[in-house]
C-alpha cells in the first residue's frame, strides 16, 4: 500500500454557546436580577502527532471535520459547557497549513499537540451586564464562530534510521525485509538510484545509494543523497559478510561519512553483517573479531533467515531507544 503523504480537507472549529437573557423568578421577590449564563467555548480543532505513519489513511473518504459548538449559557447564571476539541492525528514529521492565513504548523515529536483552528469563544450573558447604573439588563451577546480554513497535511519525512554501506552491501533488501518497502534489489552495484523509505514499528528508516572512496568529494552516486540522511537519529552501517575485506570496507565508507560532516559523523552507528548467510561461521566469528578490535559489534543478519532478522530488528529497536 502506498504511502499518502498528501492530502486536503476542510476543518471548522465549533462556535461559541450564546449568552442568554434570564431572570431571577425567587418566592416574595418579584423582580428578581438578571441571571442570564454565558455560553460555553467552541471545540478547537487540534492536531496531535502520533508514530503511525498510516494514520492519514483515515482521512480517506472524508473531507470534513468539524468541532462540537459550545453550549448556551443557562438560567441561575449557570455558564454552558465548552465543547471538547476535535482531536485529529497526524504521523511525527506531518506539517499543517492553514490556508487561509497561510500558517504552518509543523510536528516533530511524538505526542505534540497543537491547535490548529480555534473555537469560538462563548457569548457573555445578561447577568455580567448588571451594573450600578443597569439593574436590568436585557443584552446579551451571541457565540463568536469557530475558525474554519482549509487545510493541507503534508508528510515531510525525517528518518529515523540511514542505512549506509557500500553499493551492493545489501542495504535496499534489508529495508525490504525489515518494513513494507519495495525498493528495487540488484546482484549489481549502483542499484538504488533514489532514497527509499520505509516504517519499521513507527520508526522510518531510509536508504540511499551506497557510498565508494571518494564519495564525500563526489564521486559515485552516494554523495548527493547523504544530506537525506544528515537528520536521522541513528546509521546502520551494512557491511556484506561475503566480501573480500569486511573491516576494511567498513573503514572505507566511515572515512567518507567522517569527511562528509562532522554531524554526521557523530550519529550513533550500529554495524549490520549483511548476507550471513552466505559465509562459513569461521568466517562470520573471524570477522566478529575485527570488528571487536575496533570497538565494533557486528550484528549479523540475513534476509533469508527470519530468526536473525527479527534479531536484529529488536537490536535496532533498542538502539533507537537508547539514542
Ligand atoms: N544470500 C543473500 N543475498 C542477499 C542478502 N541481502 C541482499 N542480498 C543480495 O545482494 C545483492 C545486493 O542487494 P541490494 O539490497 O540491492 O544491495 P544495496 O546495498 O541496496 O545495493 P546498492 O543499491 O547498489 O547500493 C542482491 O543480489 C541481493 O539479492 C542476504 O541476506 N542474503
Ligand atoms: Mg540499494
């Protein structure tokens, strides 16, 4: 299912209860003062941010929302009730516009709640007019409307997770594997032309072409889309068990990323031993070893072992949260 990453709907917030005109009707007293309520507060539409990129699938089908009105004020200067928001969920990275003014609201972290539209503030009742020189008020005021725009939800993605190795490393086929992604695969170097994105348990994670010598002055393809992965939380550093020289494909692509920005050179890096299952396990514990020696754990996964893979995914996991 593809991903909606952008949509439009119409939201109005709920107008405000009016302020009423009443009177005290009290036994053995027959002109009683003004005891008109005001009214109660429109809901304001506000939008909260939630780790669910599939969220905004809710919104299919349906291209107005609108928040309850306040209650009007009652007898006994009794005050309505103000209505309750409207609560509408977008994915962390979702950036609202209001159009009518143009306003953007943008949400980065989790649970941030903003409101969007405000409600109409309630009407006053006859009872706030009484003043020394106006016993008997009979004015009132009318619930203000609630805000209404148009609105634009736009999903600006920022990744959790870069995947990063050299080209052929396996990096597209754990995205793949890891989350819903259909990024193409190839037995060829240079396969991934375009970052691909996918959601692993709310997370995003991204991945771009591979990364060669030479890559932070420009050379290869990788270079260009390193600045997509410049705001992630976090890199997982491929490195493909079958190949010639592990550590030193490892040294390779860090002394690019350590080149390329000081940022991200400092992102917390976990190391992924790609394809495990296509070496011996002498092989896979001598290069565990190297990577040892370099203060490295190398975490081995294969996309055609479910149990590795389910492994490594809870290592990720946990790494995010720690970071
Ligand atoms: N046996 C095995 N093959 C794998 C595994 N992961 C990836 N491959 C193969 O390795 C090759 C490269 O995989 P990709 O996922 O395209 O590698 P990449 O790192 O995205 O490559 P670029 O996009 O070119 O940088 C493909 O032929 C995959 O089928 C694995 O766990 N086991
Ligand atoms: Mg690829």
């Amino acid at each position: 299912m593809p991903l909606i990453d952008h949509i439009r709907i119409r939201a109005k917030a709920g107008k405000g209860g009016n302020g009423v005109v009443r009177w005290l009707h009290e036994y053995a007293r027959e002109f009683g003062g003004p005891s008109g309520g005001d009214g109660g507060n429109g809901g304001n539409v506000v939008f909260r941010a939630v780790r669910d990129l599939n969220v905004l699938a809710s919104y299919r089908g349906r291209s107005e929302f609108k928040a309850k009105n306040g209650e009007d004020g009652g007898n006994k200067t009794m005050a309505g009730k103000n209505a309750e928001d409207l609560v509408l969920l977008v994915p962390v990275g979702a950036v609202v516009t209001r159009e009518e003014d143009g306003t953007i609201f943008e949400f980065l972290e989790e649970g941030e709640t903003r409101t969007v539209l405000a409600g109409g503030r309630g009407g006053v009742g006859n009872a706030r007019f009484k003043s020394s020189v106006n016993q008997y008020p009979t004015e009132a005021t009318k619930g203000a409307e609630g805000q209404g725009s148009a609105l634009t939800i736009e999903l600006k993605l920022i990744a959790d997770v870069g995947l990063i190795g050299l080209p052929n490393a396996g990096k597209s086929s754990l995205l793949n594997s890891l989350t819903a992604a259909h990024a193409k695969i190839g037995a060829y170097p240079f396969t991934t032309l375009e970052p691909n994105l996918g959601a692993y348990f709310g997370y995003v994670i991204a991945d771009i072409p591979g990364l060669i010598e030479g890559a932070a002055s420009g050379k290869g393809l990788g270079h260009a889309f390193l600045r997509h992965i410049a705001r992630t939380k976090i890199l997982i550093h491929c490195i493909a068990a079958d190949a010639a020289t592990p550590l030193q494909d490892y040294k390779t692509v860090r002394a690019e990323i350590d080149a390329y920005s000081d940022a991200l050179s400092r992102k917390p890096e976990i190391v992924f031993l790609t394809k495990a299952d296509l070496a011996s396990e002498e092989d896979l514990a001598a290069i565990e070893k190297d990577f040892v020696k370099e203060k490295k754990r190398a975490i081995r996964v294969s996309i055609l072992d479910d149990r590795l893979l389910k492994a490594a995914g809870d290592e990720l996991v946990r790494f995010l949260k720690e970071a």
